[in-house]
C-alpha cells in the first residue's frame, strides 16, 4: 500500500509531514524538501518528535500542528 502523509507544516523551502507506511505499520514525522515524500528512515517517531526541542520556526509550527491533531483526534465524539 502506498504512503498515506499529511503536511503539518510548510514552507518555501520544504514540509514538515505525519506518514503512515500501512503495510510496514509505521508511523513517522519528517521533514521533506518541496515534492519529495517522507523519509521513514530520516524521520523521526511521534515520540521523539514531540520530546525534540523545534530547531526553528517551521519546526515549531508543525509540533503545535501535531499537538492540536493528536488532541482533535483523541476527543472527538465517538472515539473509543
């Protein structure tokens, strides 16, 4: 199945995004010059993404952006 990614955060210069490789079951945040995909390999996990301090201002956004879908997720009506 192909790579399932969500843009957190972007700029000029490239995209913070959330992937999902279904067949591998692994979820991973990187960040991805402009029309490249994810790196599972040079991304990071959820974990330590959120533990990382952000290194600049895309890097920030994209963390609040991931905190807010996580929270959005976690308490929507519904949820088990």
């Amino acid at each position: 199945m192909e790579l399932i990614a969500r843009s957190l955060a972007q700029d000029d210069t490239g995209a913070w995004m959330m992937a999902f490789d279904p067949d591998e079951l692994h979820l991973f945040i990187a960040f991805a010059e402009p029309g490249a995909s994810p790196d599972p390999v040079g991304g990071m996990t959820v974990e330590d993404f959120l533990v990382t301090r952000p290194r600049d201002e895309l890097h920030e956004q994209a963390h609040h952006s991931f905190v807010r879908f996580l929270t959005a997720v976690m308490t929507s009506h519904g949820a088990a």
